[in-house]
C-alpha cells in the first residue's frame, strides 16, 4: 500500500494512505522509533540539556515532519520505491510571523540552502526553515511561499531557507515523490515538545558514517552566570566516513566494522552501487578495501551532507549568529566529520530573542550578549551538535530501500560494549 507518514511533535507518526486522501487528513498511531538515545545508552556527553533535550526547548521553536516511506524491490524511476520526506522548523511557530536575527556557514559547500543570500545581506530569517532531499529543493521553496501566502497577514514575498542533502542510495531520488501537499503537512503539523528522530521527515533516506542516519535532535542549558540561556539544534545527517566515526572520544567506526550497506535483492539496476555485497541472513557483511570495484563499501566514502539548524533565547546579532553557526563544525569534527569534498555542510543559527526587532515600526532598540561572554554558548553549540548526531544514528532503524539496498542501523548493545572497553561507560567523562 502507498503510505506517507506525517509527524506532529509530541505524538506518533501518522500513517497516510496517499492513495486515497491528502497526506495531512487521515491518522493513526504507530510504534515509536527506538528509544535510548545518546544518555540513556549512558554514553558520557557533557553539558545540561533541557526538558526534552531538543531544539524546541528553546521556547516558540517548532518542528514537523512529512515522511514518505512506500514500496520495495527494484527501483522503477518515478514510482519508487519511496523513502524521503520533509522537515520544518520554525523559530516563533506555526502562527509567528516576527522575523529573527539569524547567520548561517558552511564547512564545505557541495549542497544547497536556498535564501541565504538575503540572511548574509539582512542579517534576518523571514519565516521556517526546511530540510528535504536534493532534487525536492524546488518544489519545497515552492509550496513554502504557498503556506506563507496563505497564513501570513500582509504577505508580499519571501526567500525561504530550503536545505537538502542526497538520500539517492536508498529513495527514488529521481521520481520527485515530495509534492506540496508534503510540505502543507510537515508545516501545519508542526509543534513544540519532544522530538521524533531518526528515519523521519527529510532524513528518511538518508546514511551517516557508514550507518542509517537520519534526524536527530539535542538541547544545552547555560549555568546561571553565564545568563541561563538555552541552545538547540536539529541535524539532517548523511555525511562521514566509517572508520573515522568517534562518539565521546571512543574510536567506534573501528571497532564496528561490519554491518556495512548491501544488497538484499539482486545486483542493483544502478550501475555506482553495483558491487555491493549480498546480505547474507545471519552473517553480517563486513567492510570490503575501499580498492575494491566502485560503488563497493569504502568507495566515495565521505559523499554526503549534514544540514545543522542552531536555534537560542540568547540575545545575539546576526555577526554573533554567524559565529555560532561557525562552531557547528566543531561539533561534526568531533564525530569524524573532515567537511569532505563531496559533503554538502551547512548550518544557520537565529536566535529568538530581540522581538520585533525587524518589524517597520520605527527606531528598534535591541539587546546584545557582549561578546567577552559568548563562550558558553559556542561550547553548547559544540556540545549539541556531537549529542544531535548521535541521537540521530541511535533512533534510525535498518533501512532497505530501492533496489533492495540495505543500510544498517548502528547497534545499541555492540556500541555499549564498544564504550565500555575504552572505559567510556555512564558516568565517565572524557
């Protein structure tokens, strides 16, 4: 049966018969994804997280999702099968039409964040920002300013921020299966509250050092005398390389070196995966010599993106918030990211604090952390960044996707293990 799952926050994801009614009409509840995440594995991460350890601990900030999963077996272009979808995050809500200050980098640009030109200019962010996969960027801008004409009083244009990175390994990528009726669905079903993770929204499809990736999420708390203030971030992970994959100092991607992508099906119609290996039931496969045919294990490794959204009550200004947005590769370099040539990285940070601040009413005055005091929030940054991407290889589940080819989700118990022997257990620190 054809289905797209849409998720509002703090509830299970919807399943959609797409078939038959518009993706956002009809629901029912469905088993959430895997539940330890990064802490309650008693992995060692520093700093306080907040209520929900999400981005939508910063208080206004929500997120939705539209998740496609549908078909399977060999890939027939435009009719799948299907795994993508879309993610929103708004930095004041569904009904916040107040403009934030906002900065945004990148690591290395192979990838795309539309409107950011006007970010860099005006030091602002006008509305959501969205994640999807690379070839939906455009119908997502699209249906974006189609939302907004519909529920923003005094609309005249907009540049959204549309984000991607590539899930072609697993989804039909070139079927163009995210329509508007997707993108309707992840914004009006946005919310604050707890986060879903992992095979969710735009990073349904999508790998992470070698692992199913996907969307994670994590939030830090500031001491009292460093302001008290809240920073979160959300990840779209699809990035690394495998043996470079570190968690918490502890060397994982070489200790793991099985559990490697494969073929279920027959050899894949699409010539770069060609040479995989088969998915041998009971066995896991385990990592060819990246010298092996293309498309084999180890081969383009580091081919991928992770988009970072960096959201803080902090008042900061747009120079700030290109700081910050800076930091975020600190916290990808923890986990083994290089910002390779073929990797699409790139983050935007806002900040909610400064209301009204953009609005055409006259003189603005505005409030600025000294800049003498912005440590603490680029070691939050760091911190949250490493426990989002983390959370998000947690939460993903084993993926078999287009052409019968199979991404494995990172072992919960083999990672305990792993921590365990370089003494990394709950409660050590680095």
């Amino acid at each position: 049966m054809a289905v797209a799952a849409v998720t509002r926050l703090g509830m299970a994801l919807l399943l959609v018969a797409l078939s038959a009614v518009p993706a956002n009409l009809l629901a029912q509840r469905v088993p959430a994804r895997r539940g330890e995440r990064a802490r309650a594995l008693g992995i060692p991460l520093e700093g306080v997280p907040g209520r929900h350890n999400a981005i939508t601990d910063v208080a206004g900030v929500e997120v939705g999702y539209a998740t496609l999963i549908r078909g399977a077996g060999r890939l027939v272009v435009g009719r799948g099968p299907v795994r993508t979808g879309v993610t929103a995050v708004f930095p004041r809500g569904r009904t916040g039409s107040d403009s934030v200050f906002a900065g945004w980098f990148t690591l290395n640009g192979n990838g795309e964040m539309t409107g950011t030109t006007w970010v860099e200019e005006s030091g602002r962010l006008d509305g959501p920002v969205l994640i999807t996969n690379t070839h939906s960027v455009g119908v997502v801008r699209d249906a974006t300013i189609g939302w907004m004409t519909r529920h923003r009083p005094g609309f005249l244009w907009a540049l959204p921020i549309v984000a991607e990175t590539y899930d072609g390994m697993l989804n039909d990528a070139e079927g163009f299966h995210v329509t508007r009726e997707h993108v309707f669905a992840a914004l009006d079903g946005a919310a604050s509250g707890p986060v879903a993770e992992g095979n969710v929204g735009g990073g349904t499809g999508m790998n992470c050092h070698g692992f199913k990736g996907g969307t994670g999420t994590a939030s830090r708390v500031l001491e009292g005398d460093a302001g008290g203030y809240t920073v979160g971030v959300l990840v779209q992970c699809n990035y690394g390389q495998r043996r470079l994959l570190s968690i918490a100092g502890v060397p994982v991607g070489r200790e793991i070196t099985d559990l490697v992508r494969c073929r279920a099906g027959a050899e894949p119609s699409r010539g770069w995966l060609r040479g995989l290996p088969a998915c041998a039931e009971g066995a896991a496969p385990r990592r060819r010599s990246s010298n092996g045919p293309a498309g084999a294990p180890g081969e383009g490794e580091g081919l991928g993106s992770i988009i970072i959204v960096v959201a803080t009550d902090a008042p900061l200004l747009p120079h700030q918030l290109k700081r910050v947005a800076t930091r975020a590769s600190l916290g990808v370099g923890r986990m083994g990211g290089l910002g390779e040539n073929g990797s699409g990285d790139i983050f935007i940070a806002f900040s909610t604090a400064n209301a009204r601040a953009a609005a055409d009413t006259g003189l603005a005055t505005v409030a600025m952390l000294p800049n003498d005091r912005i440590n603490p929030i680029f070691e939050a940054t760091v911190q949250a960044v490493e426990e989002a991407i983390v959370n998000a290889m947690l939460a993903a589940e084993t993926m078999t996707g287009a052409d019968d080819v199979r991404a494995y989700a990172l072992p919960h118990g083999r990672l305990r293990e792993v921590m365990r022997k370089y003494g990394r257990g709950a409660g050590e620190t680095r």
